[in-house]
C-alpha cells in the first residue's frame, strides 16, 4: 500500500507541476497534452499543410526565377503560374500567383513580375 500511496503522490506533483507550467506559459493543459501525445501539431504545422506549395518548393521557384533572370529571360505572370502547377500538382489562380509575387518580393527580382506605378506610366 505504501507503493501506491507514492504513486499518488508523484502523480499529483507531476499534475501540480504541468498545471503552474501551463498556467505560466499561457496554454492550456489539454492542448500540452495533446501535443505531446502527437494528436495535434502546432501551429506553424498547420499552416504548412494547407499550403499549396511547400517551403522548400518555394526556394526552388524562387532560384529558378533568379537563374532566368540572370540569364536574360525573366519569366512573366504566366510562366510562374505554370512553374507552380508543374510543382503543386493542381491548378494555380491568378490571385494565388499575384499572392506569391507579394509574399516574395523581396527575393524575385524579375521586371515583369513587379507591378508598375499607374501614375508613373501616364507621365
């Protein structure tokens, strides 16, 4: 009995010990749980699921669209949207193109992809 006793006690110090670590770090005790028993990731997980095209794909896209551009055939609206159906498997939109544009345009730096100031163009 005194075995059990012990148990019940480690059990409810560990219990003790798990609720003030959730309680500090602002998560709940049942999503801890859950997460480290694998029922569910986080939430950076989640997001790479939904993704049409994977991160590493991404830096795939955006290497061969610099080597295109260094060589001196920077590639269009249009080729980009083929490179990602080729990648992704399923049909890409024309907002998911303009999206990825905006989400990278830090590392493209082709000229047809970026867009161009209307007022500019009037002048």
């Amino acid at each position: 009995m005194p075995t059990d006793a012990y148990i019940d006690l480690n059990e409810s110090q560990e219990a003790a010990q798990e609720n003030d670590a959730t309680f500090e770090i602002g998560v709940h005790r049942s999503t801890v749980w859950r997460r480290a028993k694998g029922k569910v990731g986080s939430i950076e997980q989640g997001y790479e699921k939904q993704r049409k095209i994977k991160k590493q794909d991404t830096k795939t896209v955006i290497a061969h669209v610099r080597e295109l551009t260094e060589r001196g055939l920077p590639p269009t609206k249009a080729m980009l949207r083929n490179f990602l159906q080729e990648i992704s498997g399923e049909p890409v939109s024309r907002e998911y193109v303009r999206l990825f544009i905006k989400r990278n345009k830090d590392q493209l730096a082709s000229g047809y992809l970026k867009s161009y100031d209307i007022k500019r163009k009037k002048a």
